[in-house]
C-alpha cells in the first residue's frame, strides 16, 4: 500500500498548540490526518483523567497504536489485559476486540491508525456526544463509517503485540513495528535516549518524526529546524536529513514508509 505526501517537508507542528476535541473523560489533539499524510496514517496525542474508560470495540480497516506519554493504562485486547507505564507500546490488529481505562494519573497517549480515518470520529465527538439520546444510533452510524464496530463485551481475536517501556540506551534505535505488523507500508521506531550533540541521520523513507524528549536539529536541504518535546515534524520529501541532539536524553518516535 503506497501512499504520497501533500504536506510540505519541515512543517512542524506543537501539541500544546493545537486545540483539543473535548468530551467528558478524554482531550484528543490530532497531530497529523489522512489529509497530510495522503493517508498512510493518523497521529493523535489523547489525555484522560484516572478512572476513563473507553468500551470494547473492532477496528477492522486499520491498526491502532498506542505509546503512553504520561500515567497508567490498562488495555484489553482479544481478553489478555496489559498494564502499560510510560514509554509503553502496544499495537491492536485488525479485527481485535479492545478497550481501555486510566489506572492512574492524568494519562495521555499518542494514538496512532494506520490507514487514516478514524481521526474523522474524534472530530466528530463533540457533536455527537452533545446530541439528545447519543452516544447511540448516530455514534454507531459514525464508528461504522470509520471500519469500526461497537461491542457489548470483549471476546477471541488476534494478539497484541506489546512492547514494555524500558530503561533508554543512548543512540539505540530500536523498531516497535514493522509493516508486517501494521500491514501496510509503516514503520514504527524508537530514537532513544541521545545525549547532546549526538549525530543522526534518519533513513530516507523518514516520513515524520515525533520528539519524545529533549531537542534535535534537523538540517533539512534549505533549512534548519528544531524540534522539541511534544512537536511533530513532517519530512515529506524523502531524503537524508541529518539530525543532531541538542539535549541529553533526546527521545523520538520515528514513522517511515518503506516498500
């Protein structure tokens, strides 16, 4: 599945910038959408309290991911539960039954689909949730356009593949998920924990790039950007850009799109 890139290359964007889709329990900031993506992926940062929750339900066009930034969640896919702590990963496959709560502190998440498409639900989430008798037959109506189906409970289906945050290893760059586990053309990896002035030179299928911690400098053809914790950097234009660390500990999630 190959997808191209209307977005032009070196455009970043701040999560604490952008407004967030509230409804009660959860904030969700998209970060990147199909539109800018040409559709290989979603990225969304998501915050709830202690004690949210989002009910059993199967996404069966796309893969969703989740990377904890802050707090404790456990999720639930095809009935095995996972407890997953900061700098955690988990990937839902197609066609798992999953849902999730808050164990503890103000969570968030970075929220990944890949294809795009179920961003259009988050956006819609005010309406709906502001609608008489919803969340019902228009919330069904909306998730069911997106490839999703609402479930009473959990049940059977394809395993998660989890990966438990873990102490970082400086200039260690580690693969989360290959495009056989997102079955599409998407690659996850993890940039950890690069001291200051540490050199790095992403692949040239480097899409976009996510800065976990810390601060790296990009030296883009025409420009240099920086890019710091919480901000997202889209490289649309497949090349080298190399990058230096400008801070000790500097963490990145990495998206590619190879063949």
């Amino acid at each position: 599945m190959t997808f191209g890139f209307p977005e032009a290359s070196g455009h970043v964007i701040a999560a604490r910038d952008i407004s967030p889709v509230s409804v009660p329990g959860h904030a969700f900031r998209i970060l990147a959408d199909g539109s800018g993506t040409g559709g290989a992926f979603s990225l969304t940062e998501a915050e709830s309290p202690k004690g949210a929750m989002v009910g059993c339900h199967v996404h069966d066009e796309a893969v969703e991911c989740f990377y904890v930034l802050d707090g404790s969640y456990r999720l639930t896919v095809s009935d095995a539960s996972y407890d997953l702590e900061p700098g955690g990963f988990l990937l839902v496959p197609r066609g798992a039954p999953h849902q999730f709560e808050v164990l503890d502190g103000q969570a968030r998440a970075l929220v990944l689909f890949a294809p795009a498409g179920f961003e259009e639900v988050f956006r819609r989430m005010p309406e709906i949730f502001g609608t008489s008798g919803e969340p019902g037959p228009l919330w069904a109506q909306v998730n069911q356009q997106a490839g999703t189906r609402l479930l009473d409970g959990s049940g059977p289906g394809p395993a998660a593949l989890v990966r438990p945050g873990g102490e970082s290893t400086a200039g260690q760059e580690a693969t989360l998920a290959d495009s056989t586990a997102t079955h599409t053309d998407l690659r996850i990896l993890l940039r950890d924990g690069d001291n200051i002035n540490t050199s790095w030179t992403p692949e040239p299928d480097t899409t976009a790039v996510y800065v976990l911690s810390g601060r790296y400098r990009f030296d883009l053809p025409d420009s240099q950007v920086t890019v710091g914790e919480g901000e997202y950097l889209s490289l649309t234009s497949p090349s080298h850009a190399p990058a230096v660390a400008l801070a000790h500990g500097s963490r990145a999630l990495v998206l590619s799109l190879g063949h």
